[in-house]
C-alpha cells in the first residue's frame, strides 16, 4: 500500500503481463461524502501510466488479449497452410512401389508401414527424409507438436512430395532430389 495525498492505493504486479496494477483503498462514507472517489480512480490509473510506461494497467490487459488471439489467427493459418502441403503430398504406400527394404518404410511415430504415407524431412535443411503415416502427422501438427526427430516446429518446407524423394542404397535412406 501507497499513500497520495489523502489516499491510499492498493499495487500490485502482474507477472504474466509485466506490469502493475493500482486501485484505490476505499475509505467509505467520508470519500464517498466528499467526492474523492473519482479523483482516487484518476490518481490510480496515473500512478499505473508512470510504473508502466505510459500505459494504464486496462489497455495492458487489452493489448495482451489482442496479441494473444492475432498469434492464434497466426498459427491457424499457417497450420491450414501446412495441412494443405501434407494433403498435397499423400500418397499410398504400396511397398512394391519402393525399391528398399521394408524395414524403412516404418513411420517415427507409429513405428508401423503407413497405409497412407507423406515424407518429411529429418530437420529443416536435412537433405534425408522419413516416411510418417499422414493421420499420425496431421494429428501431430494439430496438437502443436514438433518434429518427431529435430524437435524443430513443423513447416511446410519440411514436407515433401513422393517425386522429391529417392531410396539412396549407400546411404539407406531416402534422400531429397
């Protein structure tokens, strides 16, 4: 607690949005009687533009909730972007379509041959790629989840199209063209 003038005020930190928050400690009748209610109310969001930076606990309040939901309509566009590419890139896994032994068509996330399958790449610039299941991967992206390998967030350039890779023998592996 503070005092102004006749006034006491009430601050307190705000963790999450790093800053303070004032509010005038009511006196009663007495206040009420001689009109310092008001005063009080302009005194406290006063005090809150000068320990926050010229900003009003309110609009911090107001500011963070609007950053919060544009990073929100952000990551929904850019999954309905890489869902898109994932659906683009499905296709069968018909094991007689691969010249590689079946032991690499195994999916990093259900460590079974996916019925329908999408290569993604090990990292962001991995030249390697692996086979995922398409339902195992989309749930993935939907959860928020990251790359299975890299740990990396998931991005469209990470996914890749069956004609983009081959099954390099030296290396056992399928490789990006």
């Amino acid at each position: 607690r503070i005092s102004i003038g006749s006034g006491q005020y009430s601050v307190h930190y705000v963790q999450l949005l790093d800053g303070f928050s004032v509010e005038p400690v009511r006196g009663g009748l007495l206040d009420r009687l001689l009109g310092r209610e008001h005063r009080m109310d302009r005194r406290a969001v006063a005090l809150e533009r000068q320990l926050n930076g010229g900003v009003d606990f309110l609009s911090s309040v107001n500011n963070y909730f609007q950053s919060v939901m544009a990073e929100h309509r952000e990551n929904k566009t850019g999954n309905k972007i890489l869902m898109e590419k994932i659906n683009s890139c499905v296709f069968g896994t018909d094991s007689n379509h691969f010249s590689c032994p079946e032991s690499f068509l195994t999916c990093p996330i259900t460590l079974d041959t996916p019925e329908t399958g999408v290569f993604m790449r090990n990292s962001r610039g991995a030249e390697i790629c692996s086979l995922y299941d398409k339902d195992a991967l989309v749930q993935l992206v939907e959860t928020g989840g990251t790359h299975p390998l890299s740990r990396e967030p998931i991005t469209e350039s990470m996914i890749m199209r069956k004609d983009e890779c081959h099954f390099d023998a030296k290396r056992e592996a399928f490789c990006c063209k």
